[in-house]
C-alpha cells in the first residue's frame, strides 16, 4: 500500500445538513496542509522569480512543478472521497454522486 493509500483510506465525509463535509484523519489533514505550506512556498517562489524578470522557461518549469504538486493533493482527495464518500452514498442509494464525481474529474481534467 502507498503512502497516499494509507492517507486516503482514513478519510471519510459525513453530511452536514444542507452542506456536505469531508473529515480526515488528522494524519491525512497533517499531510495535505503540509503539501499546500509548500505549494504556497512554490507560488512565492514563482512571484520572486517574476519579480527578478527571472528567463521565462525557468518560471515556467517552475509554475509545472507547482501544478503537478496541486494535482497530487486532488488525487489524494478524490482517492479518499471515492473510496469512502461516493461508496457511502452509492450504498444508501444516492446514484447522483456518480454525476457529481463525473463533473468534478472532468474539471480535473480540464488544460
């Protein structure tokens, strides 16, 4: 099992009257915090090498990585939100969650 594995399979999402709500273990919550401090970290970073008129494919290699690291947080939340959240609501019955999980891969998706 993969380190994101082990990270997704501890989250679970639970109704919250009109809004839904995810709750995460405090390992997986510890996890994507610190993946976001250094994404954050990376889109300073991008600001200063603008700042400093930095060679433009430089920045952009740059602005890659920043991508590629948000994308590894959403795998990791759509992981844990299918494995718990879709297949809760598929057993009670909610088929629509395939829809809105649909849509939300296809934003993922989108360049």
């Amino acid at each position: 099992m993969s380190h994101e594995q082990e990270l997704t399979e501890e989250s679970f999402c639970e109704p919250g009257g009109n809004h839904r709500k995810s709750h995460h273990s405090d390992k997986v919550k510890s996890n994507l915090i610190t993946r976001l401090n250094r994404i954050e970290g990376q889109i300073r970073g991008i600001k200063g090498l603008i700042e400093k008129d930095t060679y433009c494919d430089d920045v952009i290699n740059q602005i890659a990585a920043t991508q590629s690291a948000l994308n590894s947080v959403a795998k990791v939340l759509l992981e844990g939100h299918m494995k718990s959240c879709v297949v809760e609501r598929i057993q009670e019955g909610d088929f629509e969650v395939l829809d809105e999980v649909l849509v939300t891969i296809q934003k993922l998706m989108k360049k």
